[in-house]
C-alpha cells in the first residue's frame, strides 16, 4: 500500500462502530454525511476489504471491519499518546528557556536583561549557561540552546547574529606598573613585547585583541600566563607585574577604586560588537525571541548605558 492511512477514516469507522449510522459519526467529527462516505469508500480501497454494510436501518461492520476497528483503536490511541506526549515536551519547554553567554557577556549585561525579562514572565525558568565564546557557539551550533551571548569579533557563517551592545576593550595595570605613571599612550609594538596576562583560546577577549594586533600589522605571540576567567585576570593585573587587556565592563569598578589604571594605546582599534547569536534555521521564538527583543532595546556603549 503506497499511500498512507488517513486517520480520519479509521476515526469514522470506530465511530460508526459505537453510533451504528454513517451520519452519527460524520456529526461527531462536524463532516458532512457525503464526506464521510467518501473517505470511508476510500479507506476500503486502500485496506482491499469491505469493512461496512450499508442498509436502510444504518451501517454494520463486516467481520473484517470489526477485526480493522479493534486494530484502529489501537492506533488512534497511540496517535493520542503521541499528540498529549509532545504538548507536554512542549510545555515543559515553553516554561524553561536555557541561552548561553560568554563571560563578559554573562557577568556585566546579562543579570540586567534577565532581571527585566523576569518581570515580564514570572511563571519561566531561566538558566544561564556561561563559558568563552567558543563554548557559546558551539552550544548554539548543536542546536543545545536556542541563543547565545558572543564577544567574540567575528562569527561563523554557521550561526545568524545582531549586536546587542557595543563594548571596547582596556590595556589596564596594577597602579604599581610603571605604564600607570606613563604620560605618553602605549604603542601596538610595545604591547606585544610586554608580558601580557592574556585570557584562554576561544575566549572572545582574546580574539578580540588577537584581530586588532593583526590588522596593526603585530602578532601577540605566546605568552607565560594565561588564566580562564576575567575576575583571575585582573587580580594578576593589579598585582603590578604585567598588564591586561580586558573589556571596559569588566574593569569599571577597578578602575573606580584605583585598584587598576587605564593606558591609553596609540594605534590599536579595540572596539567590539557584542552580539546574539542562533541558527539561522532555529529563528529564536517565544521566550528566546522576547529576551533577544530586550536584550537589543538596550543596545548602547558602556559609558552611556553606565
């Protein structure tokens, strides 16, 4: 049999087995009393068998109809399972949405995006999965998460994205470094024959000054230390011993105190677009859609969103 049962002549055949009558089961399933003639003659085409007989006092099952009917009901009722079963996954979805960040992202943006988005959907759990850009968009990629956070200055063809904020990164110092004393900006060149504290591959710091020094003509060049996480990173920077470069987020309140010292850098572009990002084939919708709109309504630089 090339062409698939139609469930909804096995639904009218249950139907006329419970009622008796061709036009009670029509009724029930709100056809008219033709229609449902029709698919019922079909579904004995495609069966090979006569399932009914039709008299003036209504319709019976043939003793192959009764033996299709029980067969029938077994598969309407898997069809339920399946129906209740994915409204349920559906549902559960509906009320837990889980997005990935990277750590910029996550730390200085995010808690304000989803203290917003709480009010608006009281009754939704939100979980934040935080890692370097890296781990972001290969979350999004396996279609694990719906949407993610980025840093990083480019992104793969892979994935579709929107700025949400625009960021630039800092060449910062503990206030014991002799560049904090420095009245002249530093040089492209002398940052790269410093000793840097740099953040892990994958991370879109990283990246980030890795694409400016290339298009200075410079190469960072391996460095002794390189630390996992930004908060590990400043403090190394504050010890005096080498600077960082680090976003302007994550350094604001560093900088406030004196506990780190911003130098200006002469020839190096360190802005950065913060982006969202998802499957071009997994458009972001409901929950993921609204924290996309919000996160995008406040789309500003640091210092003015400050």
């Amino acid at each position: 049999m090339s062409t698939p049962l139609d469930l909804t002549g096995l639904d009218l055949l249950v139907r006329v087995a419970e009622t008796g009558s061709v036009g009670a089961a029509a009724r029930q399933v709100g056809m008219a009393q033709p229609n449902a003639s029709r698919v019922l003659a079909k579904l004995e085409r495609q069966l090979g068998l006569t399932l009914l007989v039709r008299t003036t006092a209504g319709s019976r099952l043939t003793t192959e109809g009764e033996v299709v009917v029980a067969w029938a009901r077994e598969a309407l009722t898997a069809v339920d399972r399946v129906v209740l079963g994915a409204r349920s996954l559906a549902a559960q979805r509906q009320a837990h949405l889980t997005v990935a960040s990277s750590l910029t992202v996550a730390e200085h943006l995010a808690p304000r995006w989803l203290a917003r988005f709480r009010r608006d959907h009281p009754d939704l759990h939100v979980s934040l999965d935080v890692g370097n850009s890296h781990h972001v968009l290969e979350r999004v990629v396996s279609g694990r998460v719906p949407l993610g956070f980025v840093e990083s200055p480019t992104v793969p063809r892979t994935v579709a994205s929107t700025a949400v904020a625009r960021d630039r990164l800092l060449v910062v110092v503990g206030p014991t470094h002799p560049w904090a004393r420095r009245r002249t900006p530093v040089t492209a060149a002398e940052l790269v024959a410093s000793d840097l504290v740099v953040r892990e591959a994958g991370s879109g710091t990283r990246e980030t000054l890795v694409r400016a020094l290339d298009l200075a003509g410079h190469a960072l060049g391996e460095q002794r230390l390189e630390l996992a996480s930004t908060a590990a990173v400043k403090a190394a920077a504050a010890e005096g011993g080498a600077p960082a470069v680090l976003s302007e987020l994550a350094v604001a309140a560093e900088l406030a105190t004196g506990q780190l010292v911003d130098v200006p850098v002469a020839d190096l572009d360190l802005s950065r677009a913060l982006r969202a990002v998802w499957l071009p084939s997994r458009r972001p919708e409901g929950p993921a859609a609204a924290l996309l709109r919000l996160a995008r309504s406040g789309q500003a630089s640091p210092r003015s969103s400050a």
